[in-house]
C-alpha cells in the first residue's frame, strides 16, 4: 500500500516541482527499505497487541491442554503447569505478518498474494485444530488424513498457479540443485505437484512438530526467516542472480518483505513465548508460519537449501519418522521420546538449555546454508 507513495517522486518531477520531501518519497520503491520497515511494523504489533490478545485468550478460556500422566508421565511431571496457558496465539503471529505485509509489500506482486494464501490457508486450518483440541479438552484434533487432503488442495494451487503463469511457468517446471558451479537445473513437469506437495507438506508438519517447547519454534522460524530474506532479494535481482549462479525469478524479490516480516512478528511474538511462555502459537501459527517458509522457497526455486538452512525442523521431523519406522519394525524406540526435544528433556536437559542450544543450532544451520552462495 506505502508502496505507492514512490509515485510522488515520479509526479513531481513529470510537473517540474523541485521538493525534497517529494523526492524523499522514492526511498518506498526501494524493497530493502520497505523490508526493514514491514520488519520493525510486525515486531511492534505483536508487541502492542500481545497483552490484548493473550487477555481476549484467556477469557474465551482457550487454554492448551496438556498430555496425562497416564500418556506420558515423567513429560506430565515437567509440562503439568503449563496446563491453562492460552493457545492459539498464531492469531497474533500471523495476524502482525498480514498487515505489515499489506502495508509495505507491492500489492500487484502475485508472489505476495500467493504466499499470504498459503500462510492463511494453513493457519486456518491449524486455528480449527486448535479449536477442536480446547473444545475436547485433549491433545487430538483434526484427523491427519484431513489435514493431508487440505494440504493437498493447497499443492495443487501452486502447481496451477505456476504452471499456467507464463513469466514463470519454465523456471517452476525446473527443480534447482545447490552446490554447481553452473546452475543444475532439473525438469519436473507434471511432478512439480509432487515435489510442491512434499515441500508444503514437510515444512508445514515440521515445524509443528518443533512446537513443543517455549519458543523453539519461534526463534528457529526467526532464523530461516532471515535466510529467505537474502535468498528471496538475491533470486529476484537479475544481477544478483548472475553473478551467484542462482536462478532469477521474477516477482520474487518482493517475498524479501515478507520474509523480514515474518522476522519482525517472531521476535515479537517471542516476547510472550519465551520460557516461562505467556502463550502458545498453537497449530494456527506453526502450520501458518512453516506453510510460509515453504512457500518463500518454492517462489524463489530455493527448495533443496530449506533442508539445510531449516536444518532444526527437519532433525525434528526425522526424528520423529525414525522412532516411529524402528517401534514398528523391531518394536524399540531410538529416542527416549520423540519429537527429539523431548528426548533431551527426559535425558535430564533443562527446557531453558534445550531451546538455547536448538536456537545456537538454527543460527549455525542459517549461516551454513547462505554461505553456500559462495560454493559454486
């Protein structure tokens, strides 16, 4: 929306008007300028709005409802008094990421709308989980093969949606492969829905399933926000693009606003999520926020580098796969519990040391995978 206010700059000098102030307006086409301040928009939303929300929370008595002794009882021992701490607080995360994107994003970008579906979509579908979970007072929500069927729907958007986009219908069609010194592209045709559903998929459930602790989730979304933040600037920027033997594609710069929006609201939001936390994001906001990475990544042909620079989620997410695969085939377990935060928990682990040492990874595993840029 401020985007257009770079159009004062253009007018003045079309009327010959000679204005500091009108020339000052320019600075709103810059995208680096309009990422800074989408960033600084969302973190000072969640900041101002946080006490409202968590109040309007509790009073709807929207409380999290915690596994039993009987489920898991040495987990019950150590999260039993978080019993009552009010969820859904994705409300908050993604609600400060829509309207700061709405204000300094582009709006005739179509990468933007995209992306801002997906986060949508998704939230949408985790605030229902979340409901079900406080209106039936257990862990259970939405049955997985729903959840899947949705996710799905929202595979099957993208994939018409870039394969019958002309600007960037050969480049989506294109799998890119990291590490080559010129740039390794790989056709995907009709597999694009696939590979898009695997992507959506995997990023989505991963950082769901990193939502366990205070903050975990939060502070490593931070990190891999900031990573797609570069990587969205440097595929949308022909020059940039060149000269690091990425793919270019259009439209994609503007995702950089997102992506530091994304950051701004995490660290906001982490305000009130750090241990002891005030609120949880719940499903609403990690599906929101992990269907949004993926997303960013698949606008900017960035989807391989997701493994690494997400690197926390996808150990979570694996950790998870493999205590399920060795339980069913040998009938034992590989971690004392599964997602693998619990497992450093019941190992003795502080909750405070396991989230601070997961972040210090996530941090590590950002920087790795940007400085993959240069090792082409």
């Amino acid at each position: 929306m401020l985007y257009h206010l770079s159009a004062l700059s253009e007018w003045a000098a079309a009327h010959g008007i000679e204005s500091d102030f009108f020339k000052a307006m320019n600075v709103f086409s810059y995208i680096t300028f309009r990422a800074i301040c989408a960033g600084v928009t969302a973190f000072i939303l969640s900041l101002v709005f946080g006490n409202f929300v968590i109040r309007k929370l509790i009073s709807l008595k929207f409380g999290q409802p915690i596994r039993t002794a009987e489920e898991v009882h040495k987990l019950y021992e150590l999260h039993g008094s978080k019993k009552g701490t009010p969820t859904m607080g994705g409300i908050l995360l993604v609600g400060s990421i829509v309207i700061s994107t709405l204000l300094w994003a582009r709006p005739e970008n179509p990468f933007v709308w995209l992306v801002l579906f997906s986060t949508l979509f998704l939230g949408a579908i985790g605030l229902y989980d979340d409901w079900l979970k406080v209106a039936k007072k257990n862990s259970d929500g939405i049955s997985s093969r729903l959840k899947f069927v949705l996710q799905c729907v929202l595979a099957g958007i993208f994939t018409v949606f870039f394969l019958t986009n002309p600007k960037v219908s050969t480049v989506a069609q294109q799998l890119f492969i990291p590490f080559f010194k010129e740039p390794f592209l790989i056709g995907m045709g009709w597999f694009t829905f696939v590979f898009y559903l695997l992507v959506i998929v995997g990023t989505s459930n991963a950082v769901n399933l990193t939502d366990g602790l205070d903050g975990l989730a939060t502070g490593c979304t931070a990190t891999v926000a900031a990573s797609y933040a570069v990587l969205a600037y440097v595929a949308g920027n022909i020059k940039a693009a060149t000269y690091l033997q990425v793919p270019f594609v259009v439209f994609s710069g503007e995702l950089t606003v997102l992506c530091v929006a994304l950051l701004g609201a995490c660290l906001g939001f982490l305000w009130w999520n750090a241990h002891p936390a005030r609120v949880f994001m719940g499903d609403t906001g990690s599906l929101a926020i992990g269907g949004m990475l993926g997303a960013v990544a698949i606008c900017c042909k960035q989807e391989l580098l997701l493994v690494i620079v997400g690197g926390v989620f996808v150990i979570e997410a694996m950790s998870v796969i493999l205590q399920v695969a060795s339980f069913k085939l040998t009938g034992r377990r590989i971690f004392k519990m599964s997602p693998i935060h619990h497992h450093f928990e019941l190992s003795g682990w502080k909750e405070n040391t396991v989230i601070v040492r997961f972040w210090i990874m996530s941090v590590l595993f950002a920087l790795l995978g940007l400085a993959t840029l240069k090792l082409r």
